[in-house]
C-alpha cells in the first residue's frame, strides 16, 4: 500500500513539475521583448482610404507580436519585457527612401569640399577658398554640392566659369560636382589632366562648355563629358567610416530602408561587411547600372548585373535592380522635352535636350532586364524622357510580363495624357516631393528661365495619387542635403516653402501664400504623402511582405514621433522631432532630449 501512495505520489510530482516546464516555455515564447503603450499608432493598413490605429503594439524577436488596445497586449508583458510609455505620442511604419545615393553626402562631410546647403555666390566661393587654404598638402582638391542656382546670367545657364577656381588655385586639379552630380566644375588644371582643349567634340550623352562668343573652354563638363576626369580615391576604411555615419544619419531621420540609386561600386563589398559585422541596421536594395553609351554590350552589361545579384543576396542588402539614365536634367539643358527649351537657357531657340538611348535599344534592355527578372528604375525629367520611357515599358510589358515594379523617379514634367499610362502599366512613380515648391533662388534663375510657363506646372504629384498610381517619394541625397522624411511630408501635402531659415528667406505662415507656392492642385493628402515612405517604398523594393506597415508577423520597424502629425497645422510638420527609430525590434536612434 505504501508502495502504491510512493509511486502516485512520485507521478503527481512529475506531473507538476511538467506542467511547470511547459507553463516557463510558453511564457518565455508568449513574453515581449518590447512593448509600446498609451500611444497613437498608425498601421498604415488602409481600408477605403481610412488606416487603422492601435494604442500599443509588442515585439518578440525582432517582430510585431500583436497590435491593438492596451488590454489586448497586456498579456504578452513580463518582468523582463521592456515597456516604453508612448504618452500619445505618433508611431508610423519605418520610413523607407526610394532613391538616393549612399554615403550621401558623408564624403563631403568628412574629406573634400563640402558645398551642399551653400545657396549663394559669396559663401560658395569663400567655402573652396577656406578650404584648400586649411589643407594645401593635398595634391589635388575635391568638392560636390555646388549649386547652379547660387550663379547668375550665363553661369546659370553654362555653369561657373572655371577662372573662378584658377583665381584660388591655378597650379592644382580642382574638381567640384553639382549637387545634383550631372556638372563637373573645374579649374584650367583639370581640363588639361583630362586632355579636354577648344577643340575637343562632345562625347556621346555629355556636353563640354564653352565660351559662344570666343569657343574657349568655359569651366564645366556635363553629363557623360565628366568620365574623363580623374576620380578622388578613398580606402576602405574611409568608406567603411562614411557609411557607417550615412547610416547614422538616416537613423536619425526615423529611416529603416532604402533604395540606392547608384553608388560606387566598392560599397556594394562595403555593404557586404557591414551585414556580416552585424553593423548593418537597414534594408539595402540597391541597383546596377545600364549605360548605353559604355563600350560593353548590352548583353555583356546584363551579365554583369547578374554576376552582382549572384554576389550580394543576402535578407538586408540585394543588387536586383537595374537604373538606366535616358536623360539629364534641365538645369543642365539635357533633360528631353517635348517641346524646346527658351532662348534663355543658352541653346537657342529649337533645343529639346538630350535623349541618350535609341528607341529600339531602350525598348531592347528593358525586355532583357526583366526577362531577367530585374526590375528597371529611369531617370526621367523631361516630359519626352517619361513619354519614351513608358513606351519602352509597354513594349516589354507585352513581349515579358509579370511583376516587376518598374518606376521612373524625378518626373520634372509630364504629359497630361501620360499618368494613366502609369497605372495601366503598373508603373511605380519615384518623386522627390523636397523640390515641389519655387525654391528661392532656384525656380527664378533655372526653371523658370528655362521652361517658361512650363515651370509652373512642373514636378505633379496629386495627379499621380489621383490617377491611381503608386508613388514612392525620395530625397536623391545628397542632391537635397537634408532629408528628413517630415520635411518631404509637409511640403508634398502644402507645395509651398519649408523652413526659410535653410533657403535664408522669411518663413510663411499660410500655406496658400504665393510667393513660393507651386501648383496647389498637385497638393496630396497627408495619408498618400506618408503612405509613399512607408508602405508604398516598401513595396517598390519588395519589402512589402517584411516591413511597410505596423501588422502582427512583419518585422518591428517603427518611427516615434513627437507629435501626431493629423492633429498639427500642416506647416508645422516639419519642426516635429523624430524620438526614436526602431529596426527589427532594436532602438537603433534615440533623440537627446
């Protein structure tokens, strides 16, 4: 009898003592990491145009666990969960950039001339001065950033002459690249190291300037006439160090992912490093590029940009894109229009810029990309650049269908009768709604002066959302040097000017005052402008399934926000802090204060 009461009772113990086993692993499996309460979160899961919110959401492994009031999570919180008390303050999805192009601007930042932000004439000059005055061991000088809107009457047009840059330096290269990276300024040095003299001819897709009255040479290479300069070199370690900070940087602006539109081809291994380090806290999709005026075939290109897919696939950073340039841009009077330039812009009276590609190749490396199964993103500004480049995507539409996400990014001008075409064509529209206003001493020196009454209709945007398409907005950093999402937000849903303070002029406090208003019928609602950083640059990138919106299985990818953007007037977006950033579940930026 006492034997039988032993083993009941030595059954019952291990019974419990299994219960207690299974009861610890489903805590420890049903127990969050991190949990965020009392707070105003967007899901950016749209139904009818109407998204939902939740109050709190918590995260396991990197992931959304559950979404919903404070009660519905309560359950998933333990003694060891980190609780962050949200205080009604906005959560969205992580932003995600659809086009620029890393380090952005940390180069200039840390090792050469650094002109981006510099709007005027007088500074611009003083900054290379001080510069090569502060470091006259180097044997050659360095800079991007310039702005052509900073010069007046012909240097607008041409660009800065290059005996601006002999004056402070006549015995060293000196090489300086537009913010928008399509115009080399440079001095008689430089010209002379790349062999460029009076009588040298245009190379296909460039533009070498010279003086119209005396054929001199006049200081600046645009376009495909800029590859016969030497390039600055940097080691490893350098870039290694200025990507790490371009990383920062975008942290700290509420970014979980981006789409580099090019960059030098030593980052992709820069890449590659930081993921295998573990320092790599972003989704990377980045592209390849397709050039027809390089010496490689077509088909010899493409087999490369497979050899660099085979390379870097890995979950954070995939090369499966291919970016084809078929214009320039019109500051440079090489974006294609439709209709020609004005006098003004120096080319005469019947110049429609330049198209770099004959149709049938366009038409020809589009089909064999996506046969391929890359998709293909196209810088077009001119509106004849978009109106041939959504031909060639019809073209291959027919000959290889499928899903591919094609998307032309910058869109200065469009054809009314062309944004149906992107929706019927699945076509996503890349913009860059910082450049949506009349920028001050820009719209007034370049577009304007350039494209007449043109200008006054450039860069649509509510047009796109209205027609059904998907946009994916963008900064092309570091052509805009500051790119903070908020920024793009505001000024996409007022189309008028954004902190003076940057562009040294008086801020507005009406969003329909004229003086920098550009086209308030292209105005977006404040849902499509955050939708295009978060779920719509999500699915351009194919990230869609992973990150995008704030949903249970998806990785925990969020922006806090000091305020909520829908209760503020719209023209105070921009001064909202970004509190902190949050990739798969880790704070990966957090404000001072």
């Amino acid at each position: 009898m006492n034997n039988k009461l032993v083993k009941k009772y030595l059954v019952l113990m291990m019974i419990m003592a299994l219960v207690l086993i299974a009861t610890s692993c489903a805590q420890d499996t049903d127990t969050a990491d991190l949990a965020l309460i009392n707070g105003s979160i967007y899901t950016m899961i749209c139904t009818n145009d109407e998204v939902s919110t939740a109050e709190a959401l918590v995260i396991k492994d990197g992931k959304i666990m559950a979404v919903g009031s404070n009660e519905d999570v309560e359950h998933f919180i333990g003694t060891d969960t980190e609780v962050i008390d949200l205080e009604g303050k906005m959560v969205l999805p992580g932003m995600i950039e659809s086009h620029l192009h890393p380090p952005g601007s940390a180069f200039a930042e840390l090792y050469c001339i650094n002109l981006h932000g510099v709007l005027n004439e007088q500074d611009t000059m003083e900054t290379i001065r001080q510069f090569i005055a502060d470091n006259p061991d180097l044997d050659a000088y360095y800079g991007e950033g310039f702005s052509i809107g900073a010069f007046k009457d012909q240097e607008a047009a041409l660009g800065p002459k290059k005996e601006r840059l002999d004056q402070i330096c006549p015995d060293k290269l000196v090489i300086i690249e537009s913010l928008d990276g399509h115009i080399s300024w440079v001095n008689s040095k430089a010209l002379d190291a790349a062999g460029i003299t009076r009588d040298t001819p245009d190379p296909p897709g460039g533009v070498i300037e010279k003086d119209p009255a005396t054929g001199e040479l006049w200081g600046t290479l645009k376009e495909a006439a800029k590859q016969s300069l030497p390039p600055q070199e940097f080691t490893f370690e350098q870039k290694m160090e200025a990507l790490i900070a371009f990383q920062d940087f975008m942290h700290s602006l509420g970014y979980t992912g981006i789409f580099s539109a090019g960059m030098d081809q030593d980052f992709y291994e820069v890449f590659k490093a930081l993921e295998e380090s573990g320092e790599l806290k972003l989704w990377v999709r980045a592209s390849g590029g397709i050039d027809i005026r390089k010496e490689e075939t077509l088909e010899q290109q493409v087999e490369q940009l497979i050899q660099l897919r085979d390379t870097y696939n890995s979950e954070l950073f995939k090369v499966a894109t291919a970016k084809i340039f078929v214009d320039g841009v019109i500051e440079g009077v090489t974006g294609y229009l439709l209709e020609p330039y004005s006098a003004e812009a120096g080319k005469g009276d019947n110049f429609y810029g330049l198209f770099y590609w004959d149709m049938e190749d366009l038409k020809k490396a589009v089909k064999m990309l996506n046969g391929e199964d890359f998709q293909v993103h196209v810088h077009a500004i001119g509106d004849a650049a978009v109106k041939n480049t959504l031909d060639a995507f019809e073209y291959a539409r027919q000959e290889t269908p499928g899903d591919f996400r094609n998307a032309i990014t910058h869109l200065q001008l469009v054809a009314l009768e062309d944004f149906a075409r992107f929706k019927d064509l699945e076509v996503v529209a890349s913009v860059q709604p910082y450049w949506h206003f009349k920028e001050p001493d820009w719209f007034e020196v370049v577009d304007y002066p350039f494209l007449g009454e043109r200008a006054e209709y450039e860069y649509p945007l509510g047009s796109f959302f209205n027609a059904g398409v998907v946009v994916a907005s963008s900064s092309d950093h570091s052509v805009t040097p500051y790119p903070n999402p908020l920024w793009a937000i505001e000024i996409g849903a007022t189309r008028n000017l954004v902190d003076g303070e940057s562009y040294d002029v008086e801020d507005i406090t009406d969003m329909d005052d004229p003086t920098w208003l550009l086209n308030k019928n292209e105005r977006a609602s404040l849902m499509d402008m955050i939708k295009s950083f978060t779920i719509n640059g999500a699915y351009m990138l194919f990230l869609d399934e992973l990150t995008g919106t704030i949903e249970e299985g998806k990785y925990a990818d969020l922006v806090i926000l000091e305020q909520d953007l829908f209760q503020i007037d719209p023209l105070r977006i921009d001064s909202v802090q970004i509190l902190k950033t949050i990739f798969q579940g880790l704070v990966v930026y957090e404000a001072e204060s």
